[in-house]
C-alpha cells in the first residue's frame, strides 16, 4: 500500500486532470442522451408503433458489449474514428435506454383518476403532458438518469481503449503493466465519482418526488 | 327548438361498445332528456353503465350509435376541449392534482380559460368559501395535507370555478365515512338549491339519490329500466326497483 500512496503523490496532477477529462466524457454524453432520451421518451407516450421500435432500439445498443460498441463505431464517417467524439457517442448510446425507459414509465404510471380529472377539465394532451406527467412523473425520470450517469461513469473508463483519454487510461496501462498502484489510480477515483453521482442525484429524486 | 332549449343534455337511442365498437356493449338503446336545472341522479349497481353514461355527456366517450346532444349540439359537432371546459367534473377521491396546491387546483380551468390573474384569485377564495374551506387556512395547502371530505369539497370548488352550466359528479361521496358523507350531502343540497346548475351525479347508493334527485333514472345492464321522481321511484313495478328497496331495509313504510 505504501506504494499506491507514493505513486499518488508523485502522479497527483495526472489523476486528476484525468479525472476531469473523464467528468467531461460523462457529462457530455449524459447532456446528450438527455436532450434525446427526455423528449423521445415524451413523444412515445401517446404512440405504440414508435414506442415498440425506440425501446427496441435502445435496448439493443444497451446489450452489444461495451469495447465492442466502441469498436463499431470507429469505422463510422464523422461520427467515429480515434478520440473524444466516438467515445461520447458510444457513451450516449449507452445511457439511452434507462433515460428513454424511466422517462416512458415516469409519464404513464401516474394516477388514473389524476389524470381522467385532467382530461375531463378540458385540458389538451399537450397541457396533460407538461403541466401534469412531466411534474409527476420526474422523479422517475430522474431515477433513469442517475442510472444512466453510475452505467457511463463505469463504461467511460472503456473509452480510454479508443483514445478517448479519462481513468481508464490508467486502468489499461495498470492491466498491461500488472500494477497495481497504476490500476487503483483509475479505478478509485471512478468508484468514488459513481458514489458522488449516485448520492447528488439520489437526493435531487426525492426532493422532486411529489406525494 | 323548444326541446333543444328546455333540454339541457339529451340521449337519442345511444348505445355504446369499448374499443372502438369491437366489444359487448356497454349502453343500449337509452335515450334520456335532461332538464335544465335540477339534479338527475344515474342509479344502478357497479358495471350497469352509470359512468359510461356520465362519459358520454362530456365526450370522454362518442356514442357507437345514436347522438347525445348537449346545448343542442351533439357531442361530434362539439370541439372536446370547449365542450369539457364548459362541464364540471368530480370524481371520487376527487383526483386532484398532487403537485398543485388547493388554489392551483380550483384555478385550473379558469386559468386554461386564460382569465386575468386577480379575477381568478377572487374567484378561487370564492369557491373555497363556497364549499366551506376558509381560503386563508387551505388556499396553500397540498392535497394530501386535507382529510378525504376536504379533498372532495376541493374537487366541488375546481369543478365549479368557471361557472359551467352542467357539473357531472361520480360517486363523489364514495371514498369518505358515513357521518362526512351525510355532512356533505348535506351541504350538496344547500349548494345545488342555490346555484341552479344542471346536475347529473352516478352513485349506488338508493338513499343518496332519493336524498338528493329531482329525477331518478335507474339502469340495469346498460338500459334503463326506471326513470321517476324520487317520490314515484319505489312505486315503479321492475324488479331492479324492488332489488334496490330491498337494499334500503324501510321497503314497508316507504311504500
């Protein structure tokens, strides 16, 4: 252990600019599988034929293993090749399904009574949506999303395979070296960051979560 | 046009299936003027049709046959929005919305109905007096701060703040105990004396409508098997009739 705790000391500014680099490919790829799983998830509500293909969807970029969707894209024009930009897609990809799911599932379990009120108030489908499932239904989505975030803080650290920098880096470098130090340098600041997540987002939920 | 004006909602020869006509029918054949004023109690048991009724007339449901005219339009011609915004709705366990507060909830149609803010909040703090909630004490409270019979007068107060000529009431004593179930009868009556709305309100309970109609139209599978003034009701000869005063236990003096 005195190793791991000098190995700290003198690589100190590494971890942590790798540590920033991979709160970068998170936070990037979670803005996007939000901006497209929250209003995907909205628009399937109301729309079964849609629904069945977008979950579908989802769900099959959820089961490809995650090196191998890496992999994948690299060949793909302008969104792949070596770097940042295939890692954040692939990480997208990835977040899209619990995102998409929590959102679909926050909108529609909400109380029938609630929402025959609603309807027979003369209230649009569009008023429903937003005035009454979205408040009701975001401390579920909320849920997909701290999901999502523990999934790609786990997964980000795979993008280092495709030169996507981030912890992973040193985990990769500790795997081909068999050190150990060099190994616990990536893999114990991501642990921590997926506690962190999982705790900030953890209590935003229940703060949101209307009884 | 006489009976367009004198009959407020009006049932010619409706029938009704779920999903879009593919199943059994719900509704047949009932036809059903309702006067302006007053309150027509739907009676029947659980699945006789008393909600699918209720539907009907707000166009939650369009008949599979027939028409139902409400103003003297039918419920088609009608644009759903307008003509739902222009019905008040309560429902048992009065489904408010819980993350709006008491005022927010009776300020609701008013408010999609784009009224200016100050005359909304006078009309919310009228409302609540109206059905007895001290505006100052409830106004912000959320709806799971209020006991099962303030939700429902919560749900009286939102249904009625746009002043709509109808208001369609769903077993809307069902969820309370006895003693608040008789207080708000109680104050029902008070309030549809002295507000002269047209009222269709669906219960099971025999008491309740005799308590509370100036017409009581009893339906059995989907039909209409009564249709009389509360005093005529237990005179009527139908077997549903005699099936319901059984369930009273004062058959004898009543007759």
């Amino acid at each position: 252990m005195t190793g791991f705790w000098s190995f700290l000391a003198a690589h100190q500014s590494e971890i942590l600019s790798a540590t920033l680099e991979h709160v970068e490919l998170v936070c990037i790829a979670m803005a996007a599988a939000i901006l497209i799983g929250v209003p995907l998830g909205m628009l399937i509500v109301r729309r079964a034929k849609l629904r069945a293909i977008a979950l579908g969807i989802a769900g099959i970029f959820q089961t490809v293993p995650s090196l191998a969707l890496f992999g994948f894209l690299i060949p793909i024009p302008f969104i792949g090749g070596i770097g940042k930009r295939t890692a954040i897609v692939a990480l997208t990809l990835y977040a899209l399904l619990p995102i998409l799911r929590n959102t679909y599932v926050g909108l529609t379990e909400i109380d029938p009574a609630v929402l025959e009120s609603a309807e027979a108030m003369g209230m649009t489908q569009t008023q429903i949506l937003f005035r009454v499932r979205f408040p009701l239904g975001l401390a579920v989505i909320l849920a997909g999303v701290r999901t999502a975030t523990i999934i790609t803080i786990g997964v980000a650290t795979i993008a280092a395979a495709i030169g996507a920098g981030g912890l992973g880096t040193f985990i990769f470098r500790g795997v081909a070296l068999v050190n150990d130090s060099l190994l616990l340098a990536g893999a114990i600041p991501a642990a921590l960051l997926a506690v962190l997540a999982d705790f900030l987002l953890g209590r935003l939920e229940r703060r949101l979560r209307v009884t | 046009m006489t009976i367009a004006q004198q009959n407020l909602i009006e049932f010619r020869d409706v029938s009704w299936r779920a999903n879009g006509g593919a199943s059994a029918e719900i509704i047949a054949g009932v036809s059903l003027e309702v006067p302006r004023g007053g309150t027509l109690v739907l009676l029947g048991r659980s699945g006789s049709g008393k909600t699918t009724l209720l539907k009907l007339i707000n166009g939650m449901h369009w008949p599979s046959q027939g028409e139902v005219r409400v103003e003297g339009r039918t419920t088609r011609e009608w644009d759903a929005t307008r003509l739902r915004r222009g019905i008040g709705y309560v429902i048992q366990e009065a489904g408010l919305f819980p993350h709006f507060t008491v005022a927010e909830n009776v300020a609701l149609v008013p408010g999609l109905e784009g009224w200016p803010n100050e005359k909304i909040a006078a009309r919310v703090k009228e409302m609540l007096e109206l059905v007895g909630l001290e505006p100052g004490e409830y106004a912000q409270r959320r709806p799971r701060e209020l006991s099962g019979g303030q939700r429902q007068r919560v749900g009286v107060a939102r249904a009625l703040a746009a002043d709509p000529p109808i208001l369609l009431m769903d077993e809307p004593f069902g969820a309370v105990d006895p003693v608040t179930r008789a207080e708000l009868q109680r104050e029902f009556q008070a309030l549809a004396r002295r507000l002269a709305k047209t009222i269709v309100f669906v219960t099971h309970d025999l008491r309740e409508a005799l308590l509370l109609a100036s017409r009581i139209v009893l339906l059995e599978r989907g039909r209409i098997v009564a249709n009389a003034r509360p005093e005529d009701f237990l005179r009527v000869q139908h077997p549903e009739v005699l099936a319901f005063a059984a369930s009273l236990d004062v058959r004898g003096s009543a007759v």
